[in-house]
C-alpha cells in the first residue's frame, strides 16, 4: 500500500516537473502567428517608407531648375531626375523593414524572448529539412527554400510535404 501512495507521488511530481520546465511559454501556433504579423508590419513600412522616399526626392526634384539642354552623365536631365525619384523610392523600400522590425519589436516586448526562441527552433527546423537546390529544374521547382510563406501549422506541413515530393522527383529524375 504504501509503495503504491509513493509511486504515485512520484509519478505526479515528475509529471509536475516536466510541465514546469518548459522550454517557451509560445506555442507554435502563436509563434507563427507573430511571424506572420511581423512580415505584414515589415511590408507596411517598406509600402510607407518606399513612398515617402519617392516623395521626398520628388520635392527636391521639383526645385531644381533644369535646363533641358545640358545633359546629365550623357542623358536627357529629365530621364536622371525621373531615375533618381525611383532609387531613393527604392532605398526607401529597402530600409522600410528595419522600421518594421523596430514597430514588431517595441508592439511585442513581452514575448520577444519566447520568440526568439522559437524562432531559432523554427529555422534549425528549415535548416533540417529544406532540400537540396542543385537539383532544381523547371519542372521541379524549389519548394520556399528560406520558408518564408509559412504561416501556420498547416502551411508547415504543406511545405514539408512538398519537400518529400521535390526529394522524390529529384532521385527519380522526373
């Protein structure tokens, strides 16, 4: 009787030691969730960042006087001014995530930590089982080698499925 009380004290004490010794209080789910709002934040900003870029070469475009007989590098002044509002509306663009990152970072400080842990989990996940690009072709396309699509646990398994079905066809050469 009493070997019994103790094995079932036991037991519970080891059960009860293992739940309290988790590794993230994040779930996958909610991990790929933030993941998810992170990349729309990020492409938010590059949209906003991209545009006030262009906008703001726009404005100091605008107050140069060009004299349309001069040339600018051997072309037409018009053709480098145009050219110069579309690379800083790329720089813009560019730069846009590191605002994103900071917006994600400072909406979400409470579980940064639990997502940085999840985060290095997820991509020696990636890393484990992303295939082998030397055997693309065109019919047999990479599957999202860096997982950047993925969104939920669902597109997980997709991907790893398609992982399979690209490993199947490039040992079977179809």
């Amino acid at each position: 009787m009493l070997s019994v009380g103790i094995r079932q004290s036991l037991r519970g004490a080891r059960g009860l030691r293992l739940q309290s010794t988790a590794t993230s209080g994040l779930t996958w789910s909610e991990f790929l969730q933030l993941r998810k709002s992170q990349r729309r934040i990020n492409f938010t900003t590059s949209i906003v960042t991209g545009f006030l870029g262009s906008t703001f070469a726009w404005g100091y475009v605008s107050t140069l006087s060009i004299d349309p007989t001069e040339m600018i590098f051997g072309m037409d002044p018009f053709t480098v001014y145009i050219g110069g509002v579309m690379v800083a509306g790329g720089i813009g663009y560019a730069v846009g995530p590191l605002f994103g990152d900071a917006i994600f970072k400072f909406a979400n400080r409470k579980v940064l930590p639990d997502y940085a842990t999840r985060q290095r989990q997820f991509l020696k996940r990636i890393i484990k089982n992303r295939v082998d690009a030397a055997r693309q072709s065109m019919s047999n396309p990479v599957p999202d080698y860096y997982g950047e699509k993925i969104g939920s646990l669902a597109d997980y398994r997709q991907w790893l499925r398609d992982c399979n079905t690209y490993r199947r066809k490039a040992r079977e050469f179809l």
